[in-house]
C-alpha cells in the first residue's frame, strides 16, 4: 500500500503470441509472400477466361490445298526423245515444230501421253503438253472420239491436283475437246461423274476485287468463269441428257439453253 493508504495495483504484462508459420517447401515467410502473390495473380485470370466461350471450330478440311502431282509418264517419254515435237521460236514467241505430219500420229498412244502432261507446272513440260494436246486436237478429226476413254483419267489426275494454273488450263482443253470432233461432247456425258466433283468444289470460287483491275480475265484465268463456261459448253454439245447430269452433279449450274 501506498503511504495514502491507496492500494497499488500491480498489472502483469503478456507479451502477444509468437506468430505461427506453416512450413512451405520453399521457406519461410518468402514462401508464404510468393504463395499468396501467385494466388492474387491467377485467380482473377481464371476467372475472366471462365466468363468468355471458347470457339473451337471444326479443323480445316484442305479441300483446296494443291495436291503434289505424281511423276507423270508424258515427262520419261520426253526425257527420253520418243516424241516426235521440237521446240520452234519465232516471231510470235515459241510453238511445237512436228517432225511428222499430225494426222499421221497413233492417237491412241500419243494423245494420252499428251493429257498426261497436264500436270507439268515446270517449263518445258508444260508448254509441250499443252500445245500438243491442242494441236493434236485441231488436226484429229474423227481420230479423236475412240480415244475418249483413255483421256479420262489423265483429266481427272490433272484437276485433282487443285492446283489453280493446271485446272485453268484443263477447262481450256476441256472446251476444246468438246468441238473437235462430231459427237465427242455426248461422249463425255458418262464421265462426269468423273470430271465434275472439282468444278462443283471450285465454282464459287471467283476473287472479288472491288474496284480493281482483275487482269485474269483477260487471260481467260478465273477460275470461276472458266468452269461456268466449260460447262454451257458440255450442254451445248452433250446432246439430250447433258444438262440433268450436270446438275446433279452440280447443283448450282443454271442452264444456258433452258434460261
């Protein structure tokens, strides 16, 4: 007691419990600061990418990506010497000299060998297929039509390649085909079961350029158009049954002659 005769309170201090730290792997407070840190930065991130739809679509399918040609036999024939053909250069630019009179050719060996070439993309392959077919197709006559059946396979190898240049220039040896020769067009009808799975696929398929300048339809190059008229001209010389068979095949084609 004081000297008053007041009582003195004694009052015990307690100091405040020492903190208590989880072990982590990574030590200490440091591994607690970075846990939490880790925390904070990621759960908002998982929460905002939970709140948003996901699209996956559907892989692409390819089905306009260039296939690789295989070795075509038109190339080993060349390579060899065994067609009678030399190159010519003139005013005009380069063209096929024969060293035989073309009517005079085995149709039968030589013009699939021809069609063959289609697929050449390299030069001088290319060139010589190509003016080949369509010299030979100028001078066949009524050659041509019994070769039918072994044209087409090269034909449908060249357009399944979906290589733009070469289906271009087969719409143009197509339509070509077509009038060379009398009832050549009817006798295409058969194949196009054969022929026209590719035109259906790439009939659409017109490049919109606005108000530019499309320079590929002066060189006879748009795809689009190409296919629109190789096929009025299958019905024009298809005969009766042509124009039902195009259109099951492909559906979107209008007739020309109908119309």
């Amino acid at each position: 007691k004081r000297q008053g005769g007041s009582p003195i309170l004694l009052t015990h201090y307690l100091p405040p419990p020492p903190p208590t730290h989880h072990h982590h792997p990574r030590g200490g407070r440091r591994g607690m600061s970075t846990l939490k840190k880790q925390r904070a930065t990621r759960l908002p991130l998982q929460l905002a990418n939970a709140n948003k739809p996901v699209n996956i679509g559907p892989p692409a399918t390819g089905a306009f990506k260039q296939r690789p040609a295989k070795p075509t036999a038109f190339r080993k024939f060349y390579e060899r010497g065994d067609f009678p053909v030399a190159m010519e250069h003139d005013a005009k630019g380069n063209r096929i000299a024969w060293k035989v009179e073309i009517e005079k050719l085995d149709y039968h060996h030589y013009l699939p060998l021809f069609f063959d070439g289609l697929c050449e993309t390299t030069h001088p392959y290319e060139f010589f297929a190509r003016q080949g077919v369509h010299d030979m197709l100028e001078h066949g006559g009524p050659k041509i039509l019994p070769v039918i059946p072994q044209l087409i396979i090269p034909i449908k190898n060249a357009l399944n390649t979906r290589n733009k240049h070469v289906i271009c220039t087969t719409l143009k040896i197509l339509q070509h085909l077509v009038v060379s020769g009398e009832r050549v067009g009817e006798a295409l009808v058969p194949y196009y079961r054969q022929l026209l799975p590719i035109l259906n696929l790439f009939k659409n398929l017109n490049v919109n350029m606005g108000d530019g300048i499309d320079y590929s339809q002066q060189k006879r190059e748009n795809i689009g158009d190409l296919i629109n008229e190789t096929l009025e001209v299958f019905e024009r010389f298809g005969g009766e049954d042509a124009f039902i068979n195009i259109k099951y095949m492909v559906p979107t084609y209008e007739s020309c002659i109908l119309n």
